[in-house]
C-alpha cells in the first residue's frame, strides 16, 4: 500500500507524548500510542527536569507505538522544548539532571553578559530574542559550576534522548538556533560571540539537519521495546516549535501562526531573518525552521499562567471552568502575558490578581474571573505579536493559524480571532508531532516540499474556523489600557 509507520516522540513542558504516524502518498493519519506527564522536581538545588523520567515514558511509547505496527517502525524522531540540555562526562554519562528553564539560576545573568556583547550587537549576531533561558545565559551562570569543568560534551534536551536510543551524538539545528550561540544568516555557529564569552563550542556535538539520519535503535533498545530492528532514527526539527510551524496547515504565505500550549508563540515563517533594532526592542526572536525558513516570532507566557492557577486549585475540571470563564463579562481587567515576571512558578493567582491591582483594574475574585482574565491577556497578547509581526517584517496575512493544546480551548481561539480581527484557522492540536512525523516521511521518500506536505495537512486533518466578531476597537482600548498603566 506504500504506507509507512513513524514514531514521533514530542516532549513538551507538560506533557511527552508518543505518536504513530502512518504516511503514503496522499494519506495522513496520527494515533496517540502513550501520554505521560512531565512534571518538573525542585531539589535543594534549584528546578529540574526529571529525565530519567522522561526516557522511561519514551521507551514505553516506542513499545506501545511498536505494538500497534506489528512491532515495526520505519523510523522514529525526538522533539521537544528548545534550550535546556544535559553535560556529560568523558565517558559519556550524564552529569546531573538538566537544569529547567524557569530555574532562577540565570537571574541577573543577562547584564553580565551584555557588558561584554551589548544587547544590541548579540542581537544583530543571533537574531534571538531576549529571555533569561536561552541557554547562552544558562551556560554562563554555569560558568564556575563543578558540573560544567567536568563536561566534555553538551547535548539538547531532544539530542540527548537520541543519543541513549542510538549511542550517537549531534546538534540539530532547528533547536540549536535557540541557544544564542547560531547565526540566522549563516546558518552555523557564532564563533565571534561564543569566544568574547568564552563558551567553548567543542562543547558541542557537531550540527546535523533535518532529516538527516541519527543513527539506529541500539539493540538493548530494541529487547525493551519488543521492536524489530534495524529501527532507524531520524533528525527531525527536533525543537517542537519547528515541527508545530512545519505542520501549519497554510496554504500559501499570508499566514500568521500561534503554537498555543505551554507557551504562545506568535508570528511568521519568513525566509530570511529581521535583525533591525526595531525588532530587537520589540523581542522578537528569528529561531531557524526546516528548508531554510526563519522563524521570526514573540515568546508569550500562554496557558502556562492557567496551568499555573488550576495547579494552585487542586486540579477542578478545565472543561467546566472554560465554560464558566465565557460567562464572565469580556476584557474587565487584563494583563502583560509577554512579561517575564510570570516565568517562575508558584502563587500565579495572587501575582494575576496583584498586576490587575497595579495597573489600577478591577481584581478578578472568582476563579472563572481570574480564568476569563488570562484567556483576555492571551488574546490580547496574541494580537500584538500578529500586528507588530507584520509591521516589523513588512509581510502581510490574511488569515491566522493556531495551532498546539490549545486548539482544544474553543474560547481562547474565539478571543484570538475577536483580538486579531482575523479568521482564526485552529488545529491541528498535536502539530509538533505532525511535523515531526512529516520530515521523517520526506527523509523515507515521501515526495513534496514544505507547501506540498501543508496541503497533505490542509487534505487530512480536522480543521476548526472562527470568523471575527464585533470590531477591534475595545481590543485596541484594552491594549492601550495595559500600556498606559
Ligand atoms: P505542551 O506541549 O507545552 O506541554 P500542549 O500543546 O500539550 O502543551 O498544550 C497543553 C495545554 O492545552 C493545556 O495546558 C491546556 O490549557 C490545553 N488543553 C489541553 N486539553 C484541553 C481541553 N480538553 N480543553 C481545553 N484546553 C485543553
Ligand atoms: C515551547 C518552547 C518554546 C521555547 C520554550 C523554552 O515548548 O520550545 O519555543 O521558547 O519552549
């Protein structure tokens, strides 16, 4: 039949999850084979990421994705968050547990930095935006840390998975643009700034691309997993915003794209990066994405802040609280969900209901309100990213994708739609690992290039559309409400 099975494994902050994605030449289909969340551990130490953890719940996904394809893959591929990485010995073992991304070790780190490469020349450099977790700050408060005098090798969160199935090392690239340490424009290292920092890039394994092979399932891999070999594994855009935007089901380039799940990130696929000053005060940052595009978007907070507040709940039915949110009259108070001061975790309602406090708006009390606030926010956040994304780049689009978990919150999608006084194209959910199956299906002979595997999308994946409601302007005054406060 000339239909092909894959595994996509894609980890994000919340939850791994482990997909079959079965591919022929005009055919698509996903099925989830395990979910597991993925729940961060503070030790005395600071906040990590408990990966033991998480290969355990791979392993167990590649058995439950073998069982259901008679025990055989055509090839499988890792994804997962950007930034983060583990150190490994001379010998090749892990040293210690990755650091996590919202860990405060890189508070105040950014300024040390800068007194050596000014903000502005880092950003002409690598096109990054700021955030205190690109893991040029993390490496650099590391500096004097045991742990990294006795590293001889770094690999991302989504290398070092591979490494452990296959016992090969790389630096895929789509992930490796967001550590500040690659040039958008070449498409390589950033030697210059790697030596005025004084990281020592032989840190790093060297670079591979989509597609590219990763080597095979190593044997012990293969006995846990019940799979039969040779199982090759695949370099996929193995950060799972390449492979979410890779699986944005556009037709054509007047598009905006929102990944909606622990984060938002908002903006466009551009084919080559903005590297203006404009666009450095505006944060927007140019990650790389598959066959030579740039990803030139805006980090926002995203379901994180709600995540956060049904954590302090104790866990009530989001369903039920979605509906009660819509209820709740439209934009009585909102907040900054680009601001950084919502990274860390811990007490979210109380810091919500405190920015509303300060910016002299109504408190959300109830936790519908305080619901309602943080969908208003995103939306809200949502529609600057789109706007100032087409400004700064001078692309315009007609229409905005959003894809990621998100996608199941019908509310958020509406509000975005309302905000961005754009149609809303939603789904579809699990695009990462869409992504992620594709360019392993184009790497096994899958004919098409990026426009051509989106109109495979566009032809097999449910599509929701939401059509703008009642003009822009209370979006504009709420805007104009946040940034006078
Ligand atoms: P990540 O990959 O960052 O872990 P996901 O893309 O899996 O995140 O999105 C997770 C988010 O999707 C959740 O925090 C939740 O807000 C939202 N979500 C998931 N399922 C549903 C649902 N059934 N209804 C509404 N929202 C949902
Ligand atoms: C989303 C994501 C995002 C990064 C963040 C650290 O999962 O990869 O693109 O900025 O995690």
């Amino acid at each position: 039949t000339g239909v092909k099975a894959y595994a996509a494994v894609d980890l994000g902050a919340s939850s791994g999850r482990v997909m079959v994605g079965r591919v022929g030449p005009d055919s698509l289909e996903l099925e989830e084979a395990h979910r597991f969340p993925n729940r961060p551990v503070r030790v005395p130490e600071g906040l990590r990421w408990d990966v033991l953890g998480l290969y355990a719940g791979v392993l167990d996904g590649l058995r439950a994705a073998g069982a259901r394809s008679g025990g055989r893959l055509d090839s499988a591929g890792i994804d997962s968050w950007a930034v983060d990485y583990g150190l490994l010995d001379a010998d090749g073992a892990l040293l210690g547990n990755p650091v996590h991304y919202r860990d405060g070790r890189t508070e105040g780190v950014a300024e040390k930095v800068w007194a050596t490469v000014p903000a502005s020349e880092l950003y002409a450099a690598t096109g990054l935006q700021y955030a205190p977790f690109n893991t040029l700050y993390q490496l650099t408060a590391a500096r004097s840390s045991a742990q990294l005098a006795r590293a001889e090798r770094l690999l991302l969160i989504p290398d070092l998975l591979t490494y452990w199935l296959t016992g090969e090392q790389g630096t895929e690239l789509t992930n490796a643009s967001t550590t500040q340490l690659i040039d958008p424009r070449t498409r390589d290292w950033a030697h210059d700034v790697a030596e005025r920092l004084g990281i020592d890039l032989g840190l790093f394994a060297p670079l591979r691309h989509p597609g590219d092979p990763a080597g095979v399932l190593r044997p012990e891999v293969l006995e846990e997993t019940g799979l039969t070999g040779p199982v090759p594994v695949t370099a996929v855009g193995s950060h799972d915003t390449a492979s979410a935007v890779a699986a944005v089901p556009a037709d054509g380039e007047r598009f905006a794209y929102i990944c909606t799940g622990t984060w938002s990130l908002a903006g466009l696929e551009l084919s080559a990066p903005v590297l203006t000053e404009e666009s450095r005060a505006a944060n927007f940052t140019n990650e790389l994405g598959l066959d030579g595009t740039v990803r030139y978007l805006r980090n926002i907070m995203g379901l994180w802040l709600l995540q956060e507040c049904v954590r302090a709940w104790g866990d009530p039915d989001l369903g039920e609280l979605l509906r009660e949110a819509a209820r709740v009259p439209a934009l009585r108070s909102v907040v900054d969900a680009g601001d950084a001061a919502f990274l860390a975790p811990g007490r979210m309602p109380e810091r919500i209901a405190e920015a509303c406090r300060a910016s002299g708006q109504p408190v959300p009390e109830s936790r519908a309100e305080v619901t309602r606030c943080i969908l208003d926010s995103l939306a809200l956040a949502h529609r600057r990213a789109v706007e100032d994304a087409q400004r700064l780049a001078g692309h315009p689009v007609d229409v905005v994708h959003v894809v990621g978990g998100g996608t199941r919150n019908a509310l958020l999608c509406q509000l975005t739609a309302d905000a961005c006084g754009l149609p809303v194209v939603a789904g579809p959910a699990e695009a990462a690992a869409l992504g992620n199956v594709l360019v392993q299906a184009r790497a096994h002979g899958l004919a098409g290039d990026l426009a051509g595997t989106r109109r495979l999308l566009v032809r097999t994946q449910p599509l929701t559309r939401y059509e703008p409601r009642g003009g822009t302007a209370r979006w504009r005054a709420a805007e104009a409400r946040l940034a006078g406060s």
